[in-house]
C-alpha cells in the first residue's frame, strides 16, 4: 500500500476582488477532489483557504501513489469467441480490442454458472503520485471560471487568471510538486503581508503552512472574521450597548479586503448627522467599506468602525485618512440633499416626463399617472375613506418623484427613502410620506409589505402597472427571462392582496389596462387580461405549494379560476382542513362528483321532471335544493368551511342514487331526466371547487 503525505496548492496572485475570489475558492476544492478520484490518488479530508492574495487548498493523507489495479472482463461464450479450428471469431477480437489488448491473450475458463468465457485480464500498475498532482494543479488553475470578471493574460503565454499570478506553492510532504502556468513555476515558498512581513517564506510542509502564514501575518478568511467580529464587539461593549451595522454583503467583502486585519474606529463631523442617515450609511458602506455605529438607542452616531490591513502601530494615520476621505463623501452627500430640498417633490414629478419607463411603454411620469388611477381604486376597493382615498392618490403622485433627485442619481439603493423625506419637508401628512418610502415593498420574499393601506394601494399600483404593461405589449417573462422582474412583481401584489380580502384582482387587472389604452397604447384588451389573470393563477398555484397545501387541493381551486389571493388561499385551507377531518368522506364525494360529471350532458340543461322520480332521485333533488342555498349563503357570506361542509351532505344521497338508479335506461324520458338531475348535482359544486381533483388517480 502507498504511504500518505499532506498535499498543498497555493496559488499566489495580484489581490482579487472579493467576489470571484469566493466563488473560485468554492470552485478549487470541487474541481480537485473530482481530479484526485478520477487518477485514483486515495485522499482524506480537503480544505480550502484564501486570502485576497492567494488560493490554497490542503489535502489531508494524500497517497504518494496510485493503487496497482487487477482489472478482469468478462467476455463471450467460448461457442461465440472461437470457431470448430480454434481461431478467435470477430466477436472476440472485438472484445480483446475493446479491452486494450490481443486476441491471443484472452483466457479461456469456467465462470460461476458452469459455462466456457473468454476473460480478459489487465494489471493496471501503481503511478506515481508527482507527475499525476503536477498535471492536476495545472487543470484545475485552468478550470476555475470566473463569471462577470474578465480574466487576464499578461507576459508571452496565453494562460488567463481573474489577476496575474505571481508565484505558486505546491508540496507532497517536504518535496516540492513540479507545477507550470502562465510563466510561473512552483516552488516552497509563500509570500507574507505585503507591509508586516513582505518577500519569500519557506513552507516546510503543508502541516506547516498555515503557521508559516500566520507568522508572516497572514490569517485565512475565517480567522480574519472573527478577528472583525471580536474587534467589532469591544467597540460595541465598549459604548454600553452600540451597534455597529454590519450587511452580510458588506462585511464579507471587507473580510477578503486584507489578511491582518486591525479594527479602528474614526469619527465624522456632527454636522452631517442632521443630513438623512440612509444616505449617510450608503455612502460610508457602499463607497469605503466603513460600518455605521449607531447608539444604544438606535441613533446614528458621528463614529464608525474601519478594518485597517496596515500595521496596528500605524492606527492613528490610518484613522486620520479615513476621516479626510469620509468628510469628503459626506460633503457631497449633503450637498445633494441641500439641493434637493431647494425643488419642491412636485417639480421632480413634471420631470418625470424625460425619463423612459419602458420604451414601449412611456415615460414614467405617464406610469405615474396610471398608478394614481389605480391607487385611488384599491383604496376604493378596500373600503377606504375620503381622507385616505386622496393620501393613497397623493402619495402614488409623489412616489417616483426622487428617482431625478441628485441624491437619488448617487445613491439610488435609496429610491423611495428619499422621496419620504423630501414629501415630509413640503409638509406632507405622515401617511404619505410612510407610503413613498414603503411603496417598493416587498422588494424579495420574505420582506415587510407597507404598513398601512395607503402604502400598500401605491405598492399594488406600482407593482401591477409593471406586470400589466409588460403583457401588453407581449413581452411576458419567460422561463429563462424576467428583465422587468415580473415574477417578483405579481408575487408582492399577490402577498399584499391577501390582506386585503376586499379588493379584487380581476378588478384591478382590468383598470390597470384600461389605463394603458386611455393613453394610446395599442393591444388586444381581452387577450392580454387572460394571460395576466392566468398568470396570476400559476404564481397563486406556487405560493400555495410553498406554504404546504396538497396540490390536488390547490387543482380543485384553481380550476374555477379564482384568482383574488385572499379568497384563494381561503378556499384552499378550507377544503384541505375539510379533506383532512373527513378524508374518506371527500374521496367519495369526489369519485361521486366525477361520476356524475362525467355522465352529465350539459346541453339538457337541469330541468327535470319530478313526476318521473323514484325515491333515491326525489331524495337526491332534495339534497341538492338544500345544498344549493348553503352553498350560496355560504359564498356570500366567504364562509368556505360551511360550504364545504355543505357539500359533504350530498354525499349519501349520491351515493345511493348511483346504487338504486339505472341512469343510462333505455327508457329515452328516464335517462335525459337522470342526466338532467346529475347537471344539477354537478352544478352544485361549479362555484365552490373542482372536487373530481381530489378522487385518487
């Protein structure tokens, strides 16, 4: 067996960018571990490791050879492989080229079931594990791809990386792996710090290496987080219960920003603090990477938190040229919201005009017209009054406003936020103002919807202007495009719409492009309102999945083709809680349904003839005028449990009918009158569900 050494491959470069820097080190340990089974290196564990300087990936127990392999084929009868003289047949020599060797070399014997084979039998010998590591390094520094980032190529080889790379460290043990690319041959050494421990650092084994790193003050990504992590907690801890911002996004880049880190807190002028502390905070965190502190009380605070990769005896430069930089970002941030305020929200909604929303669609300030038409309708629809029917109108006005603002062209991550606070220094009421802000939401799943109806009403006019235009002008998404997020779209209108049980989609629908062919757009009113209805119908389908709900259940409801969220999900929980205390109840009732629906000739209608009836017929009649009214008291009322329950109750007079009763007679009268009774059976449930979807299959 062949002995085990430690393996490592460093690859050293020009500092990477954060991003495709994560992604490869998530690429290198994949590719290689593939590459090790696929030459047969028996191996134990595998690491990666980076730092914005270097990919290293370390394997644990790497065989210092390949395994001699003993491979036997099987191949045909003895009968088939030679003829009556001895001489190997087409099939066998076919059999022996297929295994890489000759026909005479086949060996005949008697396998397992008592039959004469030809085998063919191959030693694989043992391989050195050198040569096969040195061409692994090789392909798999090829392989790694880096979407979005261009890849360079530098000196006389054609060989690309995301940075040029500078050296490469790969070792077996204490030998060295032969390693060439892009004009860069391996050796024993890494590099430390480019400030704290600069040049060359021998690396005498890959148990070794990440001391040697961290002797030459590098740490891997996860020290240096927790290294953040702590510093960031004294900061906190020592402000008696301050919080430092830290975005997931953020904080990650910075992690991969340097390889010792040092965290220094830095303080700005407090005469920026009475500028919107949004835009203050995208501007430290977008454009250096600082991290707001804010105070106990959930105030912003004039300091914040800095990962120096400098030397910690240097701290008190790197803070004072972090502050000069800060105060310049700042300076323009309240500049921009200095003149802002100068331009009444209004004036920045006429603007509107010279901005293309969609270049078949208009320009925003036409999108802003429609939204005010629809907000004004779902607060109408959702039984609003006066006063919030005109601030719903007033803020759909006011929504887009920001988007010409200077401090929105800068930070555009605050579209909406910045418009709140421009509608409140014109003295708009509060309810406005929320909604301006809120209007975007839910901007993902899972996110807040806007607190109050007056936000919601412009979020649901945003949101559903953008589905509707787009299928108006025949540009829906499909399965591998939603440029205008459509999906993301009609799923908010869908989550805010389910508590709003009021108001109705199909409504909506229907202004929203009426809207549109008010303005001159030109479209087929009626075929586009079908395919948005139906699309409404299969995000409703996928929500429903999500949260659990059977999918026969969600077939049931879907095919009476409702598509108000409220009601949906509403019917849907009450045939799946009625379903589930009653299941074999409804899997009758839904066999019987199929039954009778199946029977049933639409075109006779549902006039019967009650002095033909027997008693399982006149009992079924019964069941059936009776369920009629429940069932329609209960729909108005949305009282979905009760008409499900109402529902149930035909079960044993259908059930009986269907025992009793010869509905095809021969008897031409009996039979349509049978068929006519089983319409009306039918019609029962045409409102309430399909729930034929719930018989077994």
């Amino acid at each position: 067996m062949a002995r085990i050494l430690d393996f490592l491959l460093e690859i050293g470069v020009e500092e990477m960018p954060s991003a495709p820097l994560m992604n490869a080190q998530k690429q290198l340990g994949a590719l290689f571990e593939r590459g090790l089974d696929e030459v047969g290196l028996a191996h134990g564990a595998i690491r990666t490791l980076s730092t914005p300087r270097r990919l290293s990936i370390l394997v644990d127990a790497c065989a210092t050879a390949t395994e001699e392999v003993r491979d036997v084929r099987r191949g045909p009868a003895a009968s088939i492989a030679f003829d009556e003289q001895g001489t190997p047949s087409k099939a066998a020599i076919g059999f022996a080229r297929k295994c890489g060797i000759e026909s005479d070399e086949l060996v005949l014997r008697t396998d397992t079931d008592g039959r004469a084979y030809v085998f063919a039998e191959k030693t694989i010998p043992s391989s050195p594990a050198l040569p096969l590591l040195s061409a692994l390094c090789e392909r798999t520094i090829s392989s790694l791809e880096w979407p979005n980032y261009r890849s360079q190529r530098w000196g006389s080889e054609h060989a690309t990386f995301v940075r040029p790379i500078r050296w490469i460290c790969a070792l077996l043990g204490s030998e060295a792996v032969p390693v060439s690319y892009a004009d860069v041959v391996s050796g024993a050494t890494t590099r430390g710090h480019r400030v704290l421990a600069p040049g060359e650092h021998v690396v005498p084994s890959p148990s070794a290496y990440e001391r040697v790193l961290e002797e030459a003050f590098v740490l891997g990504e996860q020290r240096r987080a927790d290294v953040i992590r702590a510093g960031i907690a004294a900061v906190e801890e020592s402000r008696g219960g301050a919080h430092v911002d830290t975005p997931k996004r953020i904080f990650d880049e910075v992690v991969n920003l340097c390889e010792w880190p040092t965290v220094l807190v830095g303080t700005f002028d407090e005469a920026f603090l009475d500028v919107p502390h949004e835009i203050i905070c995208e501007s430290m965190l977008s454009n250096q990477r600082y991290f707001p502190l804010y105070a106990a009380d959930g105030s912003l605070t004039r300091e914040f938190v800095i990962v120096s990769n400098a030397a910690p005896d240097v701290g008190a430069t790197v803070i004072d040229g972090n502050e000069r930089v800060v105060r310049a970002r700042l300076y323009d941030a309240k500049f921009f919201y200095d003149e802002d305020l100068k331009v009444s929200l209004d004036e920045y909604v006429e603007r509107l005009a010279a901005v293309t929303f969609q270049e078949k669609l208009g320009s925003m300030r036409s999108k802003v017209a429609r939204m005010e038409a629809l907000a004004g309708s779902v607060a109408t629809l959702a039984g609003a009054d006066e006063e919030t029917y005109r601030e719903a109108v007033r803020a759909a006005h006011l929504a887009k406003g920001d988007l010409v603002s200077q401090a929105v062209v800068e930070f555009t991550n605050q579209q909406g936020v910045m418009g709140a606070y421009y509608a409140a220094a014109m003295g708009e009421p509060e309810a406005v103002s929320r909604a301006i802000r809120e209007h975007y939401r839910p901007r993902f799943a899972g996110d807040e919807l806007p607190s109050g109806l007056v936000g919601k009403a412009v979020a649901i006019a945003d949101k559903l202007d953008t589905v509707c235009g787009i299928f108006a002008i025949d540009e829906a998404p499909t399965g591998s495009s939603d440029p205008y997020a459509v999906r993301r779209a009609t799923i908010g209108v869908i989550s805010m719409l389910k508590s709003l049980p009021s108001v109705s989609l199909g409504t909506l629908i229907s202004a929203a492009l009426e809207s549109y062919a008010s303005q001159g757009l030109e479209f087929d009113l009626e075929q586009a309102g079908g395919k948005i209805r139906a699309f409404f119908k299969g995000r409703l389908a996928a929500m429903a999945k999500d949260e659990g709900i059977a999918g026969d259940v969600i077939e049931a409801v879907s095919a009476i083709s409702i598509i108000d969220p409220a009601e949906f999900f509403a019917r849907a929980r009450a045939l799946s809680d009625a379903r589930d205390n009653s299941p074999e109840l409804f899997e009758d009732l839904s066999v019987a349904y199929t039954r009778a629906a199946h029977l049933g000739d639409v075109r006779l209608g549902i006039d019967c003839d009650p002095g033909l009836f027997t008693d399982p017929e006149r009992a079924l009649l019964g069941a059936i005028e009776k369920g009629e009214q429940s069932v329609s008291d209960c729909l108005a009322s949305k009282d979905f449990s009760g008409a499900f329950s109402a529902l149930a109750e035909l079960r044993e007079p259908i059930d009986r009918f269907f025992v009793e009763v010869l509905v095809m007679d021969e008897d031409t009268r009996l039979k349509e009158n049978r068929l006519r009774l089983l319409n009306r059976f039918s019609g029962v449930f045409a409102d309430v569900a399909d729930i034929g979807c719930l018989s077994k299959r």
